[in-house]
C-alpha cells in the first residue's frame, strides 16, 4: 500500500512537472505541421529540432512557412531560415530571409528583404517586429510602403493591424501623382489613404504649397482640413487662417477666423473672418469684417463692404462690394455707398447708389461716383459724379458752406490733389468771398457751366461760364433760409478718418466671436486632431465596411 501511494505521488509529480515544461497548453504552442526531414543535434544547435524542406508551422490563426528551421519545442520559439512567410489571419504577411518567433511573447522579428503586405499595403524594409499581443509591426531601418498610388519612406515607423494605421515620428515622405506630403509626426489609415499631421507638414500639389502645424487630409480626394498656423501658396499669393479647408479638385480654399490674402503680383492684402477662393476662376469671396488693401507706391487704398468678392487674371482685378460699401484712401480721402465695384485694368472706382466722397473738407453726391486712378502711376487722375452731382467745402473762415451743383461733374486731380472741378448743366452755386480773411460777399448764381479751381484742396475761385446769373450779396443781406441750395444735404458725420472707422459695430463683432474661438481652441490645437468619422467609417468600394477598433478590443 506504501509503495502504490508513493507511485502514485511519483506520477503526480512527473505530470506537474511536464504541464510545468510546457509554455502555453490549451492550443496555444506552437505546432509542426509538416517538414521533409527532421533532426536533433545537440552539438550543433542544442534544444532543438532541425527542420529542412517545406517546413509549416502554426500557432494559432498564424501559419508559419520556410524552408529551413530550428524548433525550440520547450520554449516554444522558432529560428526560421529561407523563403520565411508569416501569415496572420490572411490579412498579414511577413516575407523575408530570416525570422524569428516567440510564441510566448507571441512576437515575430523578420529580418533580410522583408516585405510585409497588409490588406492595402505592402511595407519593405531589413527589419520588422511584430507583436501579436497588441496587433503592432514596428521598424527602425528605413522602409518604403507602397499604398494604392502613395508611396511612403520612413526610417521608423509602426502598423497597427486593428486600425489599419501607420504612425511614423520621424521624418516621413509620402508621394503619388497628385501629392508630395512630408512630415515628422504623421498617421496614415491605409484604407480609406487619410493622413493626419502634427507638427510642421508641407503638401505640395500642382503649383499649390500647403503647410500646417496640425491638420488631415484626404491622399484619394485631395482635400484637406488644416487647425494651426496654416497656410496655402500658390501664384505668389498666399492665404492663412486659423482653420482652413482645400479641396485640389474643385480648386477650392476656404479660412475661417482670421483669414489672411497676400497677392504680391497685385501688390493687395485681404483680410476677413470668413474667405472662400477659387483658384480655378481667379476668384475669392470675403465676408465676416472683409478688407481689401491695395498698396500703392505712396498710399494705400482700402475697401470694405459686408461682402466682397475678387475675380479675374493679374493686373486685372476686379473688386465687388455690397452692401454697405466704404473706402479709405490714405492720407485724406473716404467713401461710402451701397456698392462699390473696382476695376484694376482701367483703374476705375465706381460708388453706386446713395454715394458720398469726401476729400480734405470737400464733399461729393450724386447718383453714381467714379474715381480714376492712372494705372502707369497708381495717382489720382480724375473723378465724375453722374446726375444730381453736388459739392459741398465748409467755409474755412466761417459757419456757411461752399456750393455747387449740376446735372454731372468732372474733376481732375494733380499730385492726389483735386485742382479743378468742372460742373455742367444747371449748375448753380453759392460761393462765400472773402478779402484779407473778412467776408465781403456770398455769391449766388446759375449758368451752364461752373468752373471750380483748389488749392490744398480748398476751394479758391468760382466761375460760371455759358449764360451766367448771378449776384453777390452783402453778408447782411443774404438770410441763412437762403445759404442752402435745393437738395443739400451735408453728411459730414458720415465721414472715416482712418481705416478702424470703416467698420461698423456689427462687424466688429466678427473680431470678437474669432477671438472666443481661437481661445476655445487653443488646446485642441495643442495635441493631433482627432480622428474624423469619415475616417473611422470609411467604406471601400463594392466591400463591407471598414470598422476600426479601439486597441482594446
């Protein structure tokens, strides 16, 4: 009975202690399936079998091929020799010269030509690991991947099989026929071709230079979404925003909050809050607080409406304003009116409906104003003011008003200065004249013609020509219900000294409302943008849905 128990503990032991020398029971060694020919040496390679010819092996859903291999059947781990391939689930295959398997660990180290191909993508590189446990392939000797028409070259980089993402922190190149896409800090999902970049990126694409600090795009589609410090360069012009959208197809752009247009060859900035351009038309549309600069040798014009849009070819621009349009032409000149419309390649400014200009202490109405700038010079040449054309000068010595008006009126500046403004049909006037400073007389008078001669802008003699009338009356003479001619209307508080008087209350809050979301998204903006639905949804054309999974499913 003492010997059957002792026996007994014996056979116990003996089982305990081989359950004990086995690494993974429960299907989980890893299993010779075939070999032509089978060897142990234990000179040669200790603890091991030898396996030559056709040899396949598995663990699990992976399946082990090579021609030659040292079987370590107690540590459950494998030398792989020759014509290597490792599947996984026949969604990932590793190819080399030599590799190595853990199936403990449950990790594959591949080294010699290896070539790893994922379900859109194949990877090439000397060396690649591959861990099992979180579905990662990693390498750290240079690779080349070849996705669809990307092709991308890294010196490191990882694959998550679960994801179908590549993570490259190094310096990455991705090329096809479209796009050049390099960053240091870049994700690329190989299925739906989506790359999300932090950090300085640069995308180049037909005559187009992206840049950003934190943005996506679409390698498939070309189109983009950028968050920080962007920008887009393309016929020496550039445009910047806090947040900006592309699309090469539609040869779109558009920027919110803000958006900043440099045009170098049109020597214009534009700025807004809110900025769509297409390239493809010449065209850009501002709203938000928009204002256009054009930059002249010796002043600078600016334009500002609720909307604005620019169109047509270089050195032949034509900007559109509506409603509420206004204009600041530096050093001593402003407008308003419902619209204005610019046209660069006859250096033509029209002011229509209700339009006003003012020009040192003169004031111009009428239906329509016209401002010609000579293109050669970019000067001042001349202005018309078409049906019911009024100007009004303060009195510089006094409280009346300098008047004159007429069916249409043509000036002609010299210097940015108006010198003469000629009134024709109907005109009238009413003209205050002094001597030494002492008001001697008001003058009143019709004829058909008016000629207005200035000096410094002011206005110095009067003249009515063709069929003139009129009477010069003593000061005293002449009652206040009469210094006033039909249809005057001084609209001095209307006028902008400066270029921050061309905006008003309800847009400034455009700058606000930018300002509240520049601060809200001051911290997405400080870590990767997030991966986007269409990203995580993408369907292939004619498969079932790709569902990424979180790495903790």
């Amino acid at each position: 009975m003492k010997t059957f128990f002792l026996n007994l503990f014996f056979l116990l032991f003996c089982c305990a202690f081989s359950f004990a020398q086995t690494p993974e029971p429960n299907g989980k060694i890893i299993k010779l399936l075939a070999s032509d020919f089978t060897d142990v040496n234990e000179y040669e390679v200790p603890g091991a079998k030898i396996l030559t010819g056709n040899v396949q092996m598995q663990h699990d859903s992976m399946y082990i091929y090579c021609n030659k291999a040292y079987f370590f059947e107690k540590e459950n781990y494998a030398k792989l020799f020759g014509n290597v391939r490792i599947i996984q689930d026949d969604t990932l295959q590793l190819n080399s010269k030599y590799a190595e398997y853990n199936g403990v660990e449950k990790i594959a180290y591949a080294s010699g030509n290896v070539v790893m191909t994922s379900p859109d993508s194949s990877l090439k590189s000397e060396k690649v690991y591959y861990d099992r446990n979180t579905g990662i392939a990693y390498y750290n000797d240079n690779a080349t991947i070849t996705n669809k028409l990307n092709t991308l070259k890294s010196k490191s980089g990882k694959y998550y099989t679960r994801e179908l993402k590549y993570e490259f922190r190094t310096q990455v190149v991705i090329t096809n026929p479209e796009n050049v896409i390099k960053s240091n800090h870049l994700d690329f999902y190989e299925d739906s071709g989506h790359a999300y970049l932090f950090g300085p990126s640069t995308i180049d694409n037909k005559g187009n230079h992206i840049y950003t600090e934190n943005g996506f795009y679409d390698t498939r589609l070309n189109e983009g979404k950028m968050i920080e410090k962007s920008f887009i360069l393309y016929d020496n012009k550039r445009i910047e925003a806090d947040e900006m959208y592309y699309d090469e197809k539609r040869s779109y752009a558009k920027g919110i909050n803000n958006v900043k247009v440099t045009d170098t060859i049109n020597n214009t900035i534009a700025t807004s809050h809110f900025a769509e351009v297409f390239r493809a038309n010449d065209s850009v549309f501002m709203t938000k607080k928009p204002l256009i600069q054009t930059i002249a040798e010796k002043d600078t014009t600016y334009f500002h409406a609720k909307n604005i849009q620019i169109v047509g070819p270089d050195k032949q621009r034509v900007i559109k304003g509506y409603p509420n349009a206004r204009m600041y032409r530096t050093p001593d000149m402003s407008g308003k009116a419902d619209s204005l419309h610019y046209d660069q390649k006859i250096g033509l400014l029209q002011l229509i409906r209700k339009p006003v200009l003012f020009k040192d202490e003169s004031q111009l109405t009428g239906d329509v104003i016209h401002l010609i700038n000579n293109v050669e010079t970019e000067k001042l040449d001349s202005l018309k003011v078409l049906t019911n054309a009024f100007v009004i000068q303060k009195d510089s010595l006094g409280a009346g008003f300098n008047q004159a008006k007429g069916i249409n009126m043509y000036g002609k500046f010299i210097d940015d200065k108006i010198r003469q403004i000629d009134l024709v049909q109907n005109a009238e006037m009413i003209y205050y004249v002094y001597d030494e400073e002492v008001l001697q007389g008001i003058d009143k008078g019709i004829c058909s013609k008016i000629v207005l001669e200035l000096e410094d802008n002011k206005i110095t003699t009067a003249t009515r020509m063709i069929n003139p009338e009129g009477t010069t009356y003593p000061p005293e003479q002449f009652p206040e219900n009469a210094r006033k001619l039909a249809g005057f209307n001084w609209r001095g508080d209307e006028r902008m000294y400066s270029v921050d008087e061309l905006f008003s209350d309800e847009e400034l809050k455009h700058d606000d409302k930018a300002e509240e979301e520049v601060k809200k998204n001051e911290k997405v903006s400080e870590k990767p943008m997030e991966v986007q639905d269409k990203t995580l949804n993408f369907k292939r054309s004619g498969k079932s849905p790709n569902v990424i999974k979180k790495r903790s499913e």
